[in-house]
C-alpha cells in the first residue's frame, strides 16, 4: 500500500477489525478472557473514554508497526484479540508501576504479568505457530505503556505537561 500509495478503505478497515477475527474458538475464548479481566480493571482505573483509545486505537497503531516490519517478506497475517490484551496489559502494567510509587521491587513486580505472557506466547509460538503476530502484540503492550504513561493513564497528562513546562 505504502509503495503503491494505494490506501483503499477495503484495506485500511482490516487495521481497526483485525482484533475481531479468531483463528479458532480457543483463540477467541483466550483473548475474550484476557480482554475481560484486564479490562475491566483498566477501565474501571482509566475511565471510558481513555480505556476506549487504549483498547482500540492502540491495536491499530501496532498493526501498522506489525505491517512495516513483515511487508517486505509478506510473513502472514495479523488476526485475533491478543494485540488488543497486550495493550491492555500495557495499560495495566502501568497501572500497577504507577501504585508501586518509589518502592523499586513492587515496580519490577509490576512487570511479571507481561514477562509470563511473552514466555507463554513464545512457547506457544515455537510449538503451535510459526507467524509473527508476537511483533504486533509486543508492540501493542509497549505503545499502551508508553501511551499510559504519557497521556492516558490517571493524572498522565498533566504530570507530562508539569515536565514540558519546567
């Protein structure tokens, strides 16, 4: 699309409804379940609004990073919720970070979940599938994290503009 500056929306609508196309119906039951349990704690923490923009623009952006990265060698697909759980895990990771203030050992603790879930997804990856979705869902958990901590997160913004300012 890039080289041929061909953007038909029949394509770019695969960047927003992606999350919502399963493999098979333990993918969709995974991804619903972390989707639901994360979600619910982000959302209750971040508010709607800002909960929406995690969940669902954030996916977005890592698929076109997952894009620019496998276009050339045309690796395979992008499909499934977990781009959009990593995200929320981003969020959530964050989250936990932020409550953790200055104690250094609950901020690495802080960043179990997302370590278990990479192991979790890499073993799965080498034993089940070859693709590389992990690309997508690591870059959604590092964009939520940083998206968290820049402007989303509780409080975010103004501690980002605090440190614009001076």
């Amino acid at each position: 699309m890039i080289d041929g500056h061909h953007y038909l929306p029949r394509f770019l609508m695969r960047y927003v409804t992606f999350s919502f196309v399963a493999g098979n119906l333990m993918h969709a039951l995974f991804g619903a379940v972390l989707i639901a349990a994360l979600g619910k704690a982000v959302a209750e923490a971040f508010g709607n609004l800002r909960f929406l923009v995690l969940a669902l623009a954030v996916p977005v952006v890592a698929a076109f990073v997952f894009g620019l990265v496998t276009a050339q060698d045309q690796l395979g697909w992008l499909f499934g919720a977990m781009p959009m759980a990593f995200a929320l895990v981003g969020g959530f990771t964050w989250l936990k970070v932020h409550e953790a203030g200055a104690d250094r050992a609950r901020r690495l603790r802080a960043f179990g979940l997302i370590a278990m879930l990479l192991l979790a997804r890499l073993a799965f990856g080498l034993l089940a599938e070859g693709g590389p979705a992990w690309l997508a869902e690591f870059a959604a958990f590092a964009l939520a994290y940083g998206a968290s901590a820049l402007v989303l997160g509780p409080g975010s913004w103004q501690r980002t503009r605090a440190r614009l300012r001076g």
